[in-house]
C-alpha cells in the first residue's frame, strides 16, 4: 500500500512539474501590457488599441493598453526599457522617442538605439501643409512668398516641441531658408482646432487627427510631404509637384519591448503583429483616417530606426533646432 501511495505522489509530482514547465515555455500565458506614451484618443492611442485586439486574437491572450503620456513620449519609453525582458511589456515609441529626441535632449532617461528590442513597425503617418481658409496663399508658391515678405509672423501651430510635426515644420524652415513661426500646442486636436478658427495660420499635420477636417473643407490643404500624391486626397499636389524638390516627412511607429527580450518571444510578437497589420480589418480601419501600415522584420526596423536616428540627428544639429521658442 505504502508503495503504491509513492507512486502516486511521484506520478503526481511529474505531473505537477511538467505541467509548470509546459506553463512557462507557451508564450503568452497571461496578458501582456502594452505602453502607449501618449494619452488616450490621441492617434497613438487609437492604433495601438485596434491592433492590441487583432494581435490578441492570435496570441490567445488581453493586450491591455497603458497610457503613459508626458514628457516628449520620454515617460513612456523610460517605463517600456525598464521593464522585465519577459515579453509581458511591450510598447508604441515614435520618431521622436528613436530620432528626435536623442538629438534635443542633452540627457535621456533611456538609449535610443540600445535600450529596446525592436518588434515591428506599425504605420506611417503622411504630414501636409495646411492653412486656414481666410488665409490668402491658395498654393505653396503663394504661401512661401508669404512667409519670406513677414519673416517670424506668420505663424504654423505643432502638437509640441520635439514632435514630427514641430520637425516637419523646421526641415522646411532649414530648406527653403524660411522664418515660419512656430506655436507649439499640446497635442494635434487643439492646434488643428485652433488653425480652424483662424488663431494660427498655418500647420504642418499628420493626417489621423486632420483628416474630417480637411474632407469638410474647414482647412486648404497645400501639399502633400510625400513622393506621390495621396489616395486619400488625389487633388492636392506633393511638395515636388508645388516646386519645393525633395521634401518629405512623416509621423511613424513602431512596437518594441525592454533589451533582452528572448528571439523566440521576439518572433511570435513579429509574427502577431505583421499578420494584424496586413489583415483587412486593420488594413480598412488604417486607411480611413490615413495610415499606412508599416509591416517589417525586426532586422528592417532596427536598420530603419537607426537610419532615421542618424539623418535626423544631423538635421537637428546642423540646423541648431532648439527647444524653446
């Protein structure tokens, strides 16, 4: 009897273990934190909670989203490289977490381009430059004879210091050798607000948070920041076709965890998040607020981050882009 007894126990405690260590090697098996270093109903926000549905669909698993705003996106990405390399952390950093602020910031809370694990990339936001509709310039070529008669009085609102938009805004400044004002806001919906009733007059803007308004007309559209005209707004020329050669700016995303994240954690986040950017659902949802998704290898993403936080560091110091007014 009493050896039969050990035999359950020690059938039992096999049991017991394999089913702990079956435990620990399926990924995920609990839900997994996803930072968002800005507030929620913003454009970073929206993405990453369709996304954390899709990719939660896969994995099996609740993507909770955590929104950690302040600070130039600094907050949240200082959370997101402090965390446990375990996969159960993950996060939204931007261009200005990889490119901008490494170059504005004579510290950081974390290493742009050794604090992280790099997942994937999520979209590409296009920026345009828009005036208010009593504004007189109706084309580029207006607009920059403007800006060169009153230099550092026309003004053009950003959702902040050290965002795309602030840097889309200054390349141009640097390019076309130009004293664009810039009024910098907390966040786009009250710069792109304020840009309507005529308080500011120009932007350069993302199209997620401009988009209903430019569709309803309360804002001319000069161009577009990309090589080709837009799907989404087929009648507004590029800055190559407006006369300005060359010029090209975007807002973009991609998803990273803490340094040390294990490869095979690495590759089912990979693989989840790349299968939800290319489904139609998200694909359909992108695309009508103006995103365009952004697949990638977590080799494509280290290898264009680190491109961007080279050639936009350059900018920033040859230009002397500082932070104050």
């Amino acid at each position: 009897m009493k050896k039969i007894q050990l035999i359950k126990s020690v059938a039992i405690g096999f049991t017991l273990l394999f089913s702990a260590q079956s435990q620990a090697e399926t990924f995920p098996n609990k839900p997994i934190r996803w930072i968002v270093p800005y507030s929620a109903g913003g454009t970073t926000d929206v993405m990453a909670r369709h996304l954390a549905t899709e990719m939660g669909k896969a994995l099996k698993q609740t993507i909770v989203i955590d929104n950690k705003p302040g600070a130039a996106s600094i907050i949240g990405a200082t959370a997101i490289a402090r965390a446990t390399p375990d996969g159960y952390t993950i996060g939204t950093v931007d261009s200005g977490t990889l490119a901008f602020n490494p170059a504005l910031y004579k510290s950081l809370t974390y290493d742009a381009m050794k604090d992280f694990s790099f997942i994937g990339g999520l979209g590409k936001m296009p920026i345009v430059l828009a005036v208010n509709n009593s504004f007189p310039a109706n084309n580029l070529s207006q607009f920059v004879d403007m800006v060169n008669k009153e230099p550092g009085k026309i003004t053009s609102a950003s959702s902040g210091h050290g965002s795309p938009l602030h840097m889309a805004l200054e390349l141009f400044n640097h390019k076309q050798k130009l004293n664009l004002l810039h009024v910098p806001y907390k966040g786009s919906a009250p710069a792109v607000q304020d840009l309507v009733s005529g308080q500011v007059n120009s932007i350069f803007v993302d199209l997620p948070p401009s988009i209903s308004m430019i569709q309803a007309k309360k804002m001319k559209v000069l161009a577009v920041a990309t090589p080709e005209r837009l799907d989404i707004l087929p009648d507004v020329p590029t800055f190559d076709e407006a006369g300005i050669k060359g010029f090209e700016a975007y807002a973009w995303q991609s998803l990273v965890g803490p340094k040390g994240l294990p490869k095979n954690k690495l590759d089912i986040l990979n693989k989840a998040l790349n299968d939800a950017l290319t489904s139609d659902t998200i694909q359909k949802k992108f695309s009508e607020i103006g995103i365009q998704p952004m697949p990638m290898s977590q080799q494509q993403l280290d290898s264009f981050a680190r491109s961007e936080h080279d050639s936009w560091g350059k900018l920033i110091r040859d230009a002397e882009i500082k932070l104050a007014n």
